[in-house]
C-alpha cells in the first residue's frame, strides 16, 4: 500500500497545483508551479508518474562560495 497521495488544489491566485504528500502528513514534492486549468495540472502530474520511476538519480556539486 502507497505511503504517499498526490492531492491538486487550486491555490491562493486561482492558479492549479499538485503536491505528494506522505500518510505522516509531510510534503515530499509539489508541481513548483501554478497551473492555469485543472487539466494542465493533472497532465503535469501524470508526467511526474510516468516518468519518475525511470528517472536518474544526479549528484550536482555546489560551486565554490554559493549555495
């Protein structure tokens, strides 16, 4: 059973938004950008599940003094 639940809402400025959320109630990702229609959303969602499990896993080195 999946510990997780992805949830689309429509946020403060009427934009659309998704976001994964563990059953202990944290945020594990979100869309990091408001969609104009609902439809968008989910199509952006279904993105993120299809092609997350084939995703790579990249280590980036930070430059020199930034953040």
């Amino acid at each position: 059973m999946s510990k997780a639940t992805f949830e689309i809402y429509e946020d403060r400025a009427g934009a659309w938004r998704w976001r994964l959320v563990h059953d202990n109630g944290n945020i594990i990702a979100d869309s990091g950008e408001g969609y104009a229609s609902r439809q968008k959303c989910e199509q952006g969602l279904e993105s993120v599940r299809r092609n997350a499990p084939e995703a790579a896993v990249v280590d980036v080195e930070t430059p020199s003094g930034g953040e």
